[in-house]
C-alpha cells in the first residue's frame, strides 16, 4: 500500500488542477480495490499485482491486474451497502459510489480492475 500511496503522491503533485474530493475519492477506491485484491485473491503460488494509474484533462484511472485465479464476481453491477450490522460487504458498493466506473475482467489468465473516476470541473 505504500508504493500507491507513493505513486499518488507523486502524481497528485504533478497535477496541481486536481481538485482534493477527485484525489481523496480516487485515493480511496484505489486503496480499497488494493486491500481487497491482496485480501481475497487465491492461488497456489504467490499472486503479483501491478497497478498504472494515468491522469489526464477528463479523468483519472487506474488497472490493477493479479495473478490470481479467476475472480468469480461481478463488480459493474451496482450494489447497496449492507445492514450497518453485517462484518463484509462494503468494499465493492464502497468503490462504486466514489468511482464512474469500476470493472474486472479477466485477460490472458490475469484479473484486470479498472476504476476510472470523471475530474469535475471547476
């Protein structure tokens, strides 16, 4: 988590344009998908994960990919967030409501993750 956190930095501060809700909102939902990858992800070697983050004029995306088997879930499929009371289920509804989009697919046996979060406009 460091090295996204790093990564974003870095990038936050060659984009001075960026309001601070786009950052923290995408921050937040890189982070999650992250957390979760390296949380939920199965194999019987050790996973690799690679993460490019581009930002441009219109938006800001991210695609992590993993070596992980196949993930069997559908993320483009809106979802509301579970009884205050429930231990799991956040994160997906989590990212959606803080992304324009989020997708997973699965590409020459890697999972591929693409958030991709519209910049307002000031």
């Amino acid at each position: 988590m460091t090295a996204i956190h790093e990564a974003l930095e870095e990038l936050w501060a060659e984009s001075p344009g960026l309001g601070s809700w786009d950052r923290m909102s995408f921050t937040t939902a890189l982070v999650e998908v992250t957390s979760n990858v390296v949380q939920h992800a199965r194999s019987s070697r050790p996973v690799v994960c690679r993460v490019e983050i581009r930002v441009d004029d219109l938006e800001m995306r991210a695609v992590l990919s993993d070596s992980g088997e196949a993930a069997d879930i559908d993320v483009a499929e809106r979802r509301d967030m579970p009884d205050e009371w429930e231990e799991a289920g956040r994160g997906i509804p989590f990212i959606q409501a803080l992304v324009t989009s989020f997708e997973h697919r699965r590409v020459d046996g890697q999972n591929v993750w693409t958030i991709v979060r519209e910049r307002k406009r000031s």
